[in-house]
C-alpha cells in the first residue's frame, strides 16, 4: 500500500513541524495540516516564515521549502480527512479539569471528537495514526467509534507517538533516536504498519524504526516520559542536598553521568520541569495506576511531579527568604519565561508559578523573555486566577528589553537558559540595580564566581551561595 495523500488534524507544536518534515523528505506525497484554530492556520500560511505559530530553530526552511508544494495548512477538515489515505491524530491530550480524574487523566475529548469527524467523513478505507500521547488503549476506543458507522469504510489504527522535545524539534524529526510504530498483529494491521514505514524510510535508518504492538507503543511514550522527568526530579532532589553540604550539583552530575549505565544527559538541575509533556503524562501514568489499583506504582511516580513542586516552591522561597524575608514592593526581573530555550512555548513553565509565589508576596516584576510575547505571559498568569487581571498587569511588566528590564531592579532571577544571557554585560546591569544586587540563577548557566567579581550576590541552583 503506498501512501499518496497525508491529513494531520492539529497544526500545534507536533503536527505543524512533524508534517512540515515528512512533506519535505517525501516530496510526492500530499500533506495537509487541518486545525479548527483558523489564527493558527493562517499564521502557518503566513508569507513571513518569522510569523509561524510555531518557533523552532530551523522550522523556517522546512517550511519555506515545502509549503506550497506538496505542504498545505488549512480550515477545511472534512475535506482533508475525506482525500487522504493516512489521517494522523495530533491534537491536545490536556489532564482532565473537571469530572472523574480531573487533574490527573487526560482529556481525550478532543480526540473522540476527531474520531467522530472521520467516522462520519470518510468513504474510502483509511489508516488512522495516533500521533497524540495517549493513555495505553485508546486504540481500542478509536476503533470502536470507527468501526460502528455501519458504512462498510475498514479503518486500521497505528500508534506512532511523537519523542521531539522542543526547542530542538526538526533536528530530533530529521534524526530521531526512533521512531516507534505500534499495529495490529493482523495481515492488515502489518500492512497498514508497513504503509507508514515506508514513509519515514525515507530519511530514517531502517534499524531506527521499531515496530510493536499497539498497547506497547502508547504505553512507551507515557514510560519515555516518566523516565526522563524522574531523571530531572532526581537531579533536582540532590540540588537542595547540595546546596545545604557544601557539594556542587554540576560535579556531581558530571561524576555521575560519565557512569555508561546512568549516562550523562537529562542531568541538569534546574527550578524544574516545564513544558507540555511531563506533568501531564506522568499524571496520567498515575491515573491508569490507580485505575488498576496499582496504589504504590501512582505513588512512586507521582513524587517525581511532587518532587517538581517542591523545587519550584523552594526557588521562589529562596528569593524572599534571602530579600531579608521580605519583597513586598521590591522589583525582581525575571530573565525567561519559557519552559526551556529555544521555544516561544510556556505550558508549564517553572517561571509561571515562581512568578505567582512572588506576586502573592507584593513583589514588583519586571520580565524579559527573547521569544515569548507580552500576551501570552499574562494569559499564564490571568488563567491561575490567583488575583485579578488588572493586579497582574499593575505588578507584572513585560519589557522587550533587558537592560531596560533589569533598570533598579533587587534582584534578578534566570527562569529560562537561553544562551544570550551569558553574554550580557554584567557590569553595566549590576551598575543600574540597586544594592546589595542579587542574582539567583535557577538554571545554573551563569558564571557565579565572575559575577561576584564584580560584587553580585549569587545563589545558583545546586550551589553554595557566593558573595
Ligand atoms: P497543541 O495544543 O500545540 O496543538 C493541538 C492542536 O489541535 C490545536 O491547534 C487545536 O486547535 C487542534 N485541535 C484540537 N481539536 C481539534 C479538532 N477536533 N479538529 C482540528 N483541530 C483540532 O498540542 P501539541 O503540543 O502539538 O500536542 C499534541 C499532542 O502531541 C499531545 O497529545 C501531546 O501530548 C503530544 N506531544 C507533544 C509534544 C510537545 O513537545 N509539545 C511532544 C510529543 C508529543
Ligand atoms: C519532552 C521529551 O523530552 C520529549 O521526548 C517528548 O516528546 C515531549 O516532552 P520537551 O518537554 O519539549 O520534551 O523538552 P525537554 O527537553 O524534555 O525538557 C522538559 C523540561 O525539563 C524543560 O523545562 C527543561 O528545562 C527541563 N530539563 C530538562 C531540566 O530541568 N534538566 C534537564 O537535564 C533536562
């Protein structure tokens, strides 16, 4: 079976760059992204690739070459799911805000929705992939909206969880560790496995593309997930050791990392995990635990997220404690609000809730992120609903510049680990805050003993605090 014609539903941080990649490795196969977000559709067809919905290095070319060609974005769901052979499934899995597993199950609303649309659309037999991260066995919900139209259409359901993270998207879809393909272990299910194959062997390594089973392919990127966050919540839990003995986190991350069973990657402590992903999957693991009465499994796996919240809490904690316990009209400058570099994306962001804890405390924030904008850092705030929108606005200000941001500042706070922030001038940033000038470092990428130098209090995370 050989694929001619590609619709993705969901043109968000998955979809747009993992369409945009498959369009431009296999240039004969039509791809259409269909979004019921028409703002977004129309950003990714916007004519300034500098205006895509999505920032990512790179993404740029890959669209500019593709788009047009055989890469469309567009509005017209019916249409796409009706003219393609493989639709694939990429929209939001949120955790549950209401209901039974509110705040821990994902919301597969938006996905029984989607196969709903393509129950009642399609008229030919389809392939229906699940790009979505996804509890272990929607599948088989999927199939069972599919399979009972009662209009003859044969469907096969493929699990083909995405691994990008931001930030580093087109590098990790051009060269992905794997890619994992879950099918039935029927003659059509290996067909329909084949089918998709076929299309990332376009670019990818045979070796590289690892079939399984349906079950053992949802139930891998909730257990990539979980492995890569426990990681970061491990780091982070040896961070407050660290600072409260006198050892230094990136020593230990180095000792330990050069051990080949650990490895060294996935080690840098931080203010905590943002992003999408983590929280959200890890809870979900959590839920399918206790729905299976796996009690002690949930528990061991939801410390990693409460282990997160721990080391959020305490970096805001800090900040008041070491402001002489108070920050009641001071003005902190936050450099980042992204979950991480290289990404205009914030769910999650660790800067969202020190932000909170502070704003609660009175303080004044100023906030310079390179990529996110003014709305949308109030949008994260606004929707806590901690306070309201006008005291956001009235305590929190945006500045798109840094030596602006950081004009009488207290202290200054680094939230995200973009790059540029090495390369300010120290001097000229220490010289415009008031004294003592305090910098605390949550994402240890600053050189402390040169900023004390220069006569910065310094607390970095996972370090004793210079002066
Ligand atoms: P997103 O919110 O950026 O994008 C989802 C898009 O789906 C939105 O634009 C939304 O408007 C659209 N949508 C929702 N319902 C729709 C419908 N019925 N018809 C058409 N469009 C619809 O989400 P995302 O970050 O791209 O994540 C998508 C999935 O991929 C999630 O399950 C997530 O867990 C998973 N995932 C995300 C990442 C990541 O780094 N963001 C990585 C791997 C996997
Ligand atoms: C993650 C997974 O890595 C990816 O495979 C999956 O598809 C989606 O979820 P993402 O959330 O985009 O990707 O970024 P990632 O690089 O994993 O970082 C997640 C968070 O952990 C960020 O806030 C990051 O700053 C933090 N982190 C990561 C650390 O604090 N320390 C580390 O050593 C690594």
């Amino acid at each position: 079976m050989t694929i001619k014609n590609i619709c993705c539903i969901g043109a968000g941080y998955v979809g747009g760059p993992t369409m945009s990649v498959i369009a431009q490795k296999c240039p004969n196969i039509k791809v259409t992204v269909v979004d019921i977000n028409e703002d977004r559709i129309a950003a990714w067809n916007h004519k300034d690739l500098s205006r895509l919905p999505v920032y990512e290095p790179g993404l740029d070319k890959v669209v500019e070459e593709a788009r047009g060609r055989n890469l469309f974005f567009s509005t017209e769901v019916d249409k796409a799911i009706n003219d393609a052979d493989m639709i694939f499934i990429s929209v939001n899995t949120p955790t549950k805000t209401y209901g039974k597993g509110k705040g821990m199950a994902a919301d597969l609303k938006y996905i029984e929705l989607c196969a709903r649309q393509i129950a009642r659309v399609a008229k030919q037999d389809k392939i229906v992939v699940e790009k979505s991260t996804l509890p272990v066995r929607t599948a088989s919900a999927i199939k069972s909206i599919l399979e009972n139209t009662g209009n003859g259409v044969q469907f096969q359901i493929l699990s083909n969880p995405e691994f990008l993270a931001e930030g580093t998207a087109v590098q990790d879809l051009l060269h992905p560790d794997r890619v994992l393909i879950g099918g039935d272990t029927t003659q059509e299910g290996q067909k329909a496995i084949q089918a998709l194959v076929d299309i990332y062997a376009n670019w990818i390594p045979n070796e590289r593309i690892l079939t399984t089973n349906v079950w053992s392919s949802e139930l891998s990127k909730l257990t990539a997930n979980a492995f890569l966050a426990q990681r970061v919540s491990s780091i982070n839990a040896m961070s407050v050791i660290c600072e409260n003995t006198g050892a230094d986190i990136n020593e230990v991350s180095k000792a330990i990392g050069m051990d080949s069973r650990i490895g060294p990657k996935f080690l840098k402590a931080s203010v905590g995990f943002g992003g999408s992903c983590f929280q959200k999957d890890i809870l979900n693991l959590v839920y399918i635990a206790k729905t299976y009465g796996l009690d002690e499994v949930a528990d061991y796996w939801e410390q990693v997220v409460l282990m997160n919240d721990y080391q959020k809490n305490r970096f805001s904690d800090n900040i008041v404690s070491t402001l002489y316990n108070t920050v009641s009209g001071k003005k902190i400058t936050f450099f980042g609000w992204a979950f991480k570099k290289d990404t205009n994306d914030t769910r999650e962001s660790a800067a969202i809730k020190v932000a909170d804890n502070l704003l609660s405390e009175k303080a004044n924030l100023s906030v310079y992120d390179p990529k996110v904008t003014e709305e949308r850092i109030y949008a994260d705030l606004d929707y806590l609903n901690s306070r309201s929108e006008e005291e956001n606005r009235k305590l929190l200000k945006v500045q798109n510049n840094p030596y602006n941001a950081i004009k009488n500042s207290h202290a200054i706070a680094i939230l995200t680990e973009w790059d540029e922030f090495k390369t300010y001038d120290w001097q000229k940033i220490y010289d415009n805050m008031h004294k003592p000038a305090f910098i605390f470092d949550g994402r240890g990428i600053l050189d402390t003993k040169a900023l004390s130098k220069i006569g910065f209090i310094c607390y970095k995370i996972g370090s004793a605090t210079t002066v």
